[in-house]
C-alpha cells in the first residue's frame, strides 16, 4: 500500500483487499512520508488521539466542577492509563483513534456545537467502519430524548444540515476506493466485513465482562465505590451523558454475533464520564474514601509486580538494573500517595501518572528483550547489514513483520509468493520464520536457485499471543510465554 502511496486503496499480500477504513492508513502514510521509517511513526496517532480524548474527558467534568478542577484531572489522567488505553498505546491499531474521536464527540455533544459533533461522528466512520458513526448518532438520539430535546433536534433544519454534513465526510472518505476499485471494495468491505460479517462463537458476556471489569484496571476501585455516589437520569447531567453514548455500543455488540472483547472500548469514555458525574453528585465523603482505597489498591498492585518480578525472575537480560531501580522508585512514590491530601483529584492523578510508568516500564522491558535476541541472532550469523524478510507464505500474518520493521527501523521484505522467495534468497536475506513448516519450502527454493549449500537456522523466542498463565505460575517456565520463532540464513 505504502509503495503505491495510498491509503485508499487497500492491499493484503498484493491483492486488494479491505478491512477497516482508510483513517489509519493515511495518518501512518503520512508520518512516514515526512519522518520516515521510524519506531514511533507506528503509533503516534495513538498518543495524539489520547491527548486528545485526555483534554476532551477534563473539559467535560471540569464544567461541572467549577473552581475545582483536581477530579477533572483525575479522571482524564485515569482514563488515559486505563488498561483498555494502555493495552493499544503502543500497536498499531484503529482502537485508541476511535476512542479519542467519541470522546471529543461526547465533549461537543454536551456544549452543543451540532455541526463539530456531526463531523466528529463522520470522521469516526473512517477509523474502521460507518457502524462507529451511527453508534456515535444513536447515543446523540438517547441523549436529546432523556433531555426532551428530541422532538425540537427532529424539527430543526439546521440539525439536518449538520447530519448531511458528517455523512458526506464520511463517505468522502471511501469514496476513492468506490469509484476507484468499486468490484473488490465492494465485494470485501460493504459486504463481507459489514453485511456478511459471521458471528465468532463468543460468549454474549463476554464483551461485558472486558468492558466493565478490565479495561478500566487498575480503576475499579473507583467504579465499584461510585454505587455510593448518586446515579439518577437527570437530563443534562454526565451520568446521563455517559449512560447515554454507552447503550448503543454495549447493546450492539451484545446483539451481534461478532463479539471481540474491544469492540465495545469506544464507549468506556461514557463509563468514565458518568462515574465521574456520579462522584460528583455524591459529595467529598465519597470523593475522599475513594481516593484512599484507591492509592491502596495501586500501591499493593506495585507491590505484587515486584514481588513476582522478585519470585519468578525471567530469562537472562530480561529485568535489567535500570528496571530494578523504575520499579523501586515508583513503589515508594506510590507510597506517598497514601499520606492525606486536601486535593483528592491531584492525589488520584498521581497515583495514576506512576501507575502509567510503571506499566510502560515493564512494557518496555518485554519488548526490548525480544529486539535484542533478534540482533543478537543477526550478529551471530554475521549478517548484521543484510536486509531481514520475513516467510508469511501461508498468509497467516497479518501486521508482525510490518510493525517489526518499524521497531527496527529498517524495511523487512514480507515473503508472499515464490518470486518473493527468490528476491530473499538471492540477495541472501536472513529470513524471519514464524512457522517451522515453511522451512523445507524455503530449502527447496533454494536448490531451484541452483545452491547446493543448505540453510543454517537459529532459534529465536517471542513473546506468544496465547499463553497458559496458570501453568506458567506454577512451574515458572519463561518458554511456557514464548513462541519459537526462526531466523534462516546462507553463511
């Protein structure tokens, strides 16, 4: 896609083909095209989008708050650590452009700019589907109904003219590969990834249980204690307004059969908002209790990171001095935040912002031990300047070798089709293996090539997507995490 310049226009191994919308791919476009093949280019829209989404959650609640803004800055801070935020902070995904974008809609909901939300909610249709833009609508719908503002929002032509206005933004955005590549557009994205879409097999909980329970860790402190606060419909109040943008997310997911656990994340700025409202509602006894157990929490959470940091120690080079030092620091930081404070806001925020290095650290750890066992493999094999590919002759994977090379910060040659073999082998590319039975087919398209020597392999381990974390708890096998990868090489 990159090589054709276009992010209208999607391809997968070559072919057209179409998932999501093209928002994502025009933004990592152009960061490319002005920064370059660089690590961070994978995911800044990422951190624009939560700031983004950050500013918006701070704006709302501090309307409410005249004059006392420290719960605003909480929440903000807590709803840009959550762990449905920090999960995909990092990756290279639509996720976090989607809940930036209902976010700063929410927040033009509530100062009634109709013609910005309408826009907003036509932008969140190219991020990955219009069903985003429509959710984002019906919650609007829900919102003027309980403020009986419905029947004057359907009588008014200038809310009809914001409506139009967001559905052509919307469809001006696939409107190139419409009229450009009608056939497979069509075919795949209209039809299979919409109307077609099949159901998964997932339980109808599911998406529940990740919505209410994980994605706000390490916050549910904050969530349960809120039943002490005062949950009442009052039209214009941000516990409407959350509830509000929440329901059409929660019970479409709930009705279709294709249930992913973080189709339903844009709406956790509505879970916030609306705790936040009703915290608001409940008085500083509240606001102060929670804020306690809150810090608790946090603090006994640091402690059992250290302490399986401690009892389980990982391979070697895993848990360098420098983490030894982050962890211990921000332990005894988060300790501070137990000491009373007049303001509650900035004492949560505090615990959140530590929250959030802590776990960027231990991210950040995990990931570059992985690149360091990929260089030190290369260095091995005396192949430190050749370019790297990488097999996907099964086209079973997706994004790894793409984001890979942002991680490296070098091009990898993604191996498709035997022409892609030949290229690699020639230029006597170390080739990336995720599939051990793809090895012989590479051995024998190097005897095609006329080599007579064979392939050398060395073992390279990656973190694995489907682990058995009781298993590993008990026998405190570090391999039990990772998926034997394989860098092939011509000495």
């Amino acid at each position: 896609m990159f090589h054709r310049g276009t992010g209208f226009f999607q391809t997968y191994a070559y072919e057209p083909n179409y998932y999501k919308g093209p928002l994502h791919y025009l933004l990592l476009l152009a960061g490319l095209k002005v920064f370059g093949l660089k690590s961070w280019v994978a995911h800044f829209m990422n951190e624009i989008f939560l700031l983004l989404g950050s500013l918006s959650v701070f704006k709302l609640i501090a309307r409410r708050t005249p004059g006392k803004t420290e719960l605003a800055f909480f929440f903000s801070v807590a709803f840009s650590t959550s762990l449905g935020i920090l999960t995909y902070l990092y990756s290279s995904q639509m996720e976090l452009e989607l809940i930036g974008l209902f976010a700063l809609a929410l927040l033009f909901l509530d100062l009634e700019m109709i013609f910005s939300f309408w826009i907003t909610a036509g932008i969140c249709g190219l991020a990955k589907s219009p069903l985003h833009s429509v959710l984002l609508g019906l919650g609007a719908v829900i919102w003027w109904g309980i403020n009986g503002d419905l029947k004057k929002r359907l009588l008014s032509k200038r809310q009809w003219i914001a409506v139009i206005i967001g559905i052509l933004v919307c469809l001006a955005g696939y409107a190139p590969a419409y009229f450009g590549d009608r056939e497979h557009f069509v075919s795949f994205y209209v039809f299979r990834e919409t109307f077609d879409k099949p159901g998964n097999l997932s339980a109808w909980w599911g998406p529940l249980v990740s919505f209410f329970f994980e994605a706000p860790m390490p916050w549910l402190p904050v969530l349960i204690l809120s039943s002490l606060g005062r949950w009442r419909l009052k039209p214009r109040s941000l516990v409407t307004l959350g509830i509000s943008v929440m329901i059409p997310c929660l019970a479409f997911f709930l009705y279709h059969p294709y249930r992913v656990k973080n189709y339903d994340y844009p709406a956790l700025v509505g879970l916030f908002v609306a705790v936040a409202g009703a915290l608001i509602e409940g008085g500083s006894f509240v606001q102060a209790r929670i804020a306690r157990v809150q810090s608790v929490f946090l603090v006994i959470l640091a402690f059992i990171c250290l302490a399986v940091i401690t009892w389980i120690p990982g391979p070697a080079g895993l848990w360098p001095p420098t983490t030894w030092l982050t962890l211990s620091a921000l332990f005894a930081l988060l300790g501070i935040t137990l000491l009373r404070s007049q303001k509650l806001g900035y004492h949560l925020a505090l615990a959140a912002g530590l929250f959030s290095l802590l776990f960027n650290s231990i991210l950040h750890e995990f990931g570059a031990f992985e690149l360091h066992g990929l260089q030190a493999l290369r260095t091995c094999a005396h192949c430190e300047t050749r370019p790297l590919a990488y097999s996907n002759l099964k086209h079973n994977v997706w994004n790894e070798w793409g984001l890979l090379s942002f991680e490296i910060e070098e091009p990898i040659l993604p191996l498709y089709a035997d022409v892609d073999v030949k290229q690699a082998l020639t230029e006597k590319r170390p080739i990336i293996v995720s599939d051990p039975e793809e090895i012989p087919k590479l051995q024998e398209a190097l005897k095609k090539l006329g080599y007579t020597t064979p392939l050398h392999s060395l073992p390279w381990s990656r973190w694995s997507k489907h682990t058995s974390w009781k298993e590993w708890f008990h026998t405190k096998r570090w391999e039990l995490l990772q998926s034997p990868y394989f860098v092939i090489f011509l000495k």
